[in-house]
C-alpha cells in the first residue's frame, strides 16, 4: 500500500493538534505536530537571549535536537512537553517562524523524519499538522485541510482550557494575543499562513471535535483504508 501524507494547517487555537492526533490514530499513521518543532527552538532561543543573526539562527537549528517519543516532546535530552506550551514560548515561536532559515531546517528535518518513517514501513503514512505543511513542506501531500474557526471562538476555547487547568484567563487578553499571532503567522514574508488552494476547508466553529473527525475520515474514506 501507498505510504500517504496528510496536511492539517490552519490557525492557532482552532483544534488542529487533536484533531491531527485522532486522525492518525484512527489511520495508523504517524502523528507529526510541526509546531512543537518551532516551539522548542522557540525554547532554545529565548534561553539564548533571542539572538537574531543569521550566523547563531543557523546555530540554533543545525544544533537542536528534537525527538517526539510516547507522546512526549523532548529537546536536547530534555522532557518540554509542558514548558514548551506556556503564552511565552508561544509568543516566541511565532517571532522565531519568521526567520527563512529556521523554516529551512525545520522543513527539511519534517521531510527526513516522514522519510524515514517511510522508509521503515512502520507507519502506513503521517498526518501532519501546522500552518505550511500543504502549501510549502509537502505541497504534493495526498490529502490538505485547512481548518479554520472565527478568533473569538477560539479565544473562548483557549480561555476554558486554561480554567481547566488551574490558570488565570482573560477572554480579551487571549483574543488580543491571538489576533497578533494570527497576523505574524499571516504576514510573514516566508510560508505564511493560508490555505493551500486545493485545500479542503473545515470551519470547526460549528462542528464538535468528533463531527471534524468524522469529516474529516469521510474525505480520505474513500481512498485510504480506514479500519
Ligand atoms: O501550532 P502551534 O501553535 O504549536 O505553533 C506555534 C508557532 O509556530 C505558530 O505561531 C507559528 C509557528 N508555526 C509555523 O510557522 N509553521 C508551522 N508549520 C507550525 C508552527
């Protein structure tokens, strides 16, 4: 059977992380969360003090070594699944995805890793989630979906998860936030966000996270085996 990619972009907040996740577990594939990888240079660099030159961006992404393992992300031997999701870090992977080399050495390493993976034959294909992977990481992807819900539907989803967790949310504080992400991730001058044109669109402001998967597996249903 044909190894398959699967490109999940779109904004933050909107659900693409649990979707994606679903989707490949219910295929069988490799869950890849693209974000993550910024997100731990985005780690690095804020402890390098944010260093924006050319020779210490390359640095940074020749050096870092990011591996995902039983669902834990870990950068430089060190477990940052947690720390790599606090408001800072996000702000800072937003900053750091601006740079061309950064997306460089993250597109090539999404490429080495679904390679590899294909090579070995222990996935039946990946899913891969984040803003660019159906217009720029793998533009021949066999499936893209862009999903996409309105700032303050996702601002009012961010604001719960944080309550759930214990911290303190404010619905205008995240909404501005997540307005200024959405425009440094829509106007970056290298991949910015948007969907791929032959991208499937999924507003997830008006379907529960189980009717997005369900869609969503009605699409690749008839052209991928779903068990
Ligand atoms: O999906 P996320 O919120 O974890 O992503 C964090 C930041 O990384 C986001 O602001 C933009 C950037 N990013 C990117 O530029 N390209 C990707 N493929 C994934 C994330």
């Amino acid at each position: 059977m044909d190894f398959k990619i699967i490109a999940i972009d779109g904004p933050t907040g909107v659900g693409k992380s649990t979707i994606a996740r679903q989707l490949a577990e219910k295929l069988g594939y490799l869950y890849v969360d693209t974000g993550a990888m910024f997100r731990c240079l985005a780690w690095r660099w804020g402890k390098q003090g944010c260093p924006e030159s050319d020779h210490l961006l390359e640095e940074l992404g020749d050096q870092t070594r990011i591996v995902f393992k039983d669902e834990k992300v870990i950068c430089d031997d060190n477990d940052v699944t947690q720390e790599i999701r606090t408001e800072r870090i996000s702000g800072l992977a937003s900053r750091i995805s601006r740079f061309p080399l950064i997306r460089e050495v993250l597109k090539k390493q999404q490429m080495a890793l679904v390679e590899e993976v294909r090579k070995s034959s222990s996935y039946l294909g990946a899913v891969l989630e984040g803003r660019d992977v159906g217009t720029v990481v793998f533009p021949g992807a066999d499936f893209k979906f862009f999903v996409d819900a309105s700032p303050e539907i996702r601002a009012k989803r961010r604001m719960l998860q944080l309550r759930e967790r214990g911290e303190n949310a404010n619905f205008e504080e995240i909404l501005v936030d997540l307005r200024k992400r959405d425009f440094q991730d829509q106007n970056r001058k290298v991949a910015p966000l948007m969907a791929a044109e032959d991208a499937i669109i999924v507003d997830t402001g008006i379907l529960s996270a189980a009717q997005v998967l369900e869609h969503l597996l009605s699409c690749v249903g008839g052209k991928i085996e779903v068990s």
